[in-house]
C-alpha cells in the first residue's frame, strides 16, 4: 500500500481509502440496498489486513447504522485507523434529510457520532455539504469545528461537495486540511478549477465516487437493472438512455485497461491518483474482494497518451449528478 500526507497539515493516510456509504444498509433514501453487517465487518478487516489506514464514513449514511458498523468493527484497533466522518446532515422520526452546519447542530452531531463510532476523537471531521437550508454562514460553521479541535474532539477540518467560492471563505478564517469532492473518469469537472485550487492552497483531496457508483467498476452491461431500492435506480445515469451511453464509454475503456493488462476499475482508479492534487481515492466496499481487486491500481502509472485518450474517450459519457447524500 501506498500513503500520502492529506495537505499541508494533516495525517497520512492509504491512497485507497474505505467507502462506508454503502455499508449503511437499507432503510434510508439513499441506500444501495440491503448489507449485511457480518459481510461489512469482513470487508473493514480485510482492508485493515490489506494496509488501508483511512476509513471515511458520514453520520447520514444508513442514518447512523455506518459509523456503528465501523465503530464496532475497529474496535480494538483505533490506533491503526484514521476515521474520516461527515456532519450537516440531519435526519427527523420520519427519515427526512435535511442539511444543516449551525454551531449547535455540529455541537450535537459530533457527539452522536463518537458514541456511534466508539471513540473519544474523529481524525478527520467534514461538513457533507454546504447548508442551503437552516442556512448557517461558513464562519458559524468553522467557529463551531474549531471549538471540537481546542476540545479535543476532532484533530482535522474538512468539507465535502465544496465549490471554489465556499473554500475561500472558508479560508478566511482557517486552513482547511481536506476536500471531498466527486471525482472519476466520468465526472471530472473537478479537474477545472478545484483541484489545482486545492494544490496550491496545501488541502488534500480525498475523491469520492472515482469507480461513478458502480459504472466503472466493469460489472454492468446495457441490460442491467438496479434494484428498486437502490438509489442508482432512479439516477439517469444509471438507468435509461443515460446508462446506455456511459456503458458504451466504459466499454471502449475495457479497452484501453486491456492493453494495459488491468481492469477496468483499476484503470480508473489509476486515473483518479494520476492527479498531482489527489491524495486518496475512496471505493466503496461491500465485499472483501472489492478491497483486493482495487489494491493494483496503486502500482499502475498512466503515461500522458493514456490520460488524454480516456478524457477523449469520457467525453462522450452522460452527466453524473450524485444524490444529496453523497
């Protein structure tokens, strides 16, 4: 396994970081079906096993069923961990997700997730996304995160889903140690303006999503169908005409892998960390053999001709527009 510092000030982490999204369950909005948690326990260990050091999960994700799953799981081995979870989304009785970064809110939040975690300090604390809801001002936000970090509760900042413009308000009043955006083959607007933004203000960059939810992974054809439940099923670009275009990417980027003697997925992973502002790339795992079919991309080294026949081949994909949850 390979690590990298996460920006100027923060811990070194796996560059294949632990996905917990999916381990959620079902149940919520945005689930990817039912898990059982046997199999995620499983599946964290075999990572633990295999190198990978960074844990990223979100206080929403199966409305607090993924923090316990990694909280139990880890048990024992806290020292051996950095655990990245998010903040700023809250949930009612009823399951309604609704965003919110005011100073009381993020006081609450931080303590349901270390109870859910089983640990007395998150590693790396993230706002999920900007609040466009209670409508809290980025400096509420951060005058609350730091106040976690003089009390010991958090030991880095981080925001996820965060445009040029919240970042630089952001840094007004306090470096940022990380951002989390979405990031892949078939979503790399971030290429533009936030990563170089990113590198040269000395903020790590954990990309989320680099596999596109699953249509990189190799694992689907024009013919499948997501379960109903699933929240790819009502994504137009997993379902319709908009998955039928990007498989026909996908398939003309088997192509390339295998010339390169990979798979499709390590490709893309390969891709994401090409990026000199990357410093990890999340896949989501539900399986152990997720974990071990994602380790080869750390060694694979894309040369420039490889690079721009994937962006000419990914020009062609539908837009991918992740869900408010992730």
């Amino acid at each position: 396994m390979q690590y990298r510092k996460l920006g100027k000030n923060g811990p070194v982490i796996s560059v294949i970081g632990f996905g917990a999204w999916a381990i959620g369950g079902g149940n919520w909005n945005y689930t990817w079906g039912n898990q059982e948690d046997r199999l995620s326990h499983n599946s964290i260990r075999a990572a633990l096993d295999a190198g990978i050091n960074f844990f990223d999960t979100a206080a929403v994700y199966g409305l607090g069923h993924s923090e316990e799953v990694i909280g139990k799981a880890l048990k024992g081995d806290r020292d051996k961990a950095v655990i990245a979870t998010k903040f700023g989304l809250v949930w009612d009785e009823q399951g309604n997700v609704s965003r919110n970064g005011t100073y009381a809110s993020i006081l609450r939040e931080v303590e349901a997730s270390l109870r859910r975690l089983g640990t007395d300090y998150i590693d790396l604390y993230q706002m999920h996304w900007p609040d466009t809801d209670a409508k809290a001002s980025v400096e509420e936000t951060i005058r609350a995160l730091e106040k976690l970090l003089q009390d010991g509760k958090i030991r880095y900042v981080g925001v996820s889903n965060f445009p040029v413009a919240l970042l630089e308000e952001a840094l007004k009043i306090r470096h940022v140690d990380s951002l989390q955006p979405p990031y892949s083959i078939l979503a790399a607007d971030a290429e533009k303006e936030l990563l170089p933004y990113s590198q040269k203000q000395g903020i790590g960059v954990i990309a989320y999503s680099p596999l596109a939810s699953g249509l990189l992974s190799g694992n689907y054809n024009a013919d499948t169908r997501f379960d109903k439940q699933d929240w790819r099923s009502k994504s137009p670009s997993h379902s319709g005409e908009g998955f039928k275009q990007n498989i026909a990417v996908v398939g003309q980027l088997k192509e390339v892998a295998a010339d390169l003697g990979i798979t499709v997925a390590q490709l893309a992973l390969a891709y994401v960390l090409a990026h000199p502002a990357l410093t990890s790339a999340l896949v989501g795992v539900r399986k152990p053999e997720h974990i071990q079919k994602s380790l080869p991309a750390v060694d694979v080294k894309l040369d420039d001709a490889v690079l721009a026949k994937i962006r000419t081949i990914a020009a062609s994909a539908a837009r991918i527009k992740m869900p408010i949850n992730e």
